[in-house]
C-alpha cells in the first residue's frame, strides 16, 4: 500500500514498523524501526517522560525520512 501510494499520489510514506525484514519484503521505501511489537511507537516501560522522548525521537526521524530523497528502499535508523 505505501509504494502505491508513493507511486500513483506523489506523497511519501514512512514505514515505522518493529519487524524491518517483512517492510523490505512488502517493498516499503521509507522505514523507521520501532521500539517493540507490543508498543512499535513508545516505551511505556520508561515512564511518561521516556516514552514521550522515544515518541518525539521517532517522529522527528519519520519526518526526516518523509522529506529525505531516495533512490531505493531506505532504513532510517538515526
């Protein structure tokens, strides 16, 4: 569903998935690797504070990933 919507809208999507190996299968572009299947976008486990880092840490790379150039499938890690 990303790379057709990439394809066909022009808009670029970001991945952010905890499992990398199944978005490089499906063909995903831009991929941000999560924290844990349980909880991909946060780390509960860290307190309030912690996980709303972690969230803003991982939306900062997305959006870096989102206005990123790329010529294939791209893993932004940092």
């Amino acid at each position: 569903m990303v790379r057709e919507i990439e394809k066909e809208a022009g808009i670029p999507v970001v991945q952010i998935a905890t499992i990398v190996p199944i978005m490089l299968t499906v063909g995903a572009n831009r991929i941000v690797p999560g924290v844990a299947i349980p909880h991909p976008v946060g780390d509960p486990e860290s307190g309030p504070e912690g996980d709303r880092k972690k969230r803003r840490e991982l939306l900062q790379r997305a959006f870096k990933a989102m206005s990123t150039e790329i010529k294939e499938q791209t893993i932004f890690k940092d």
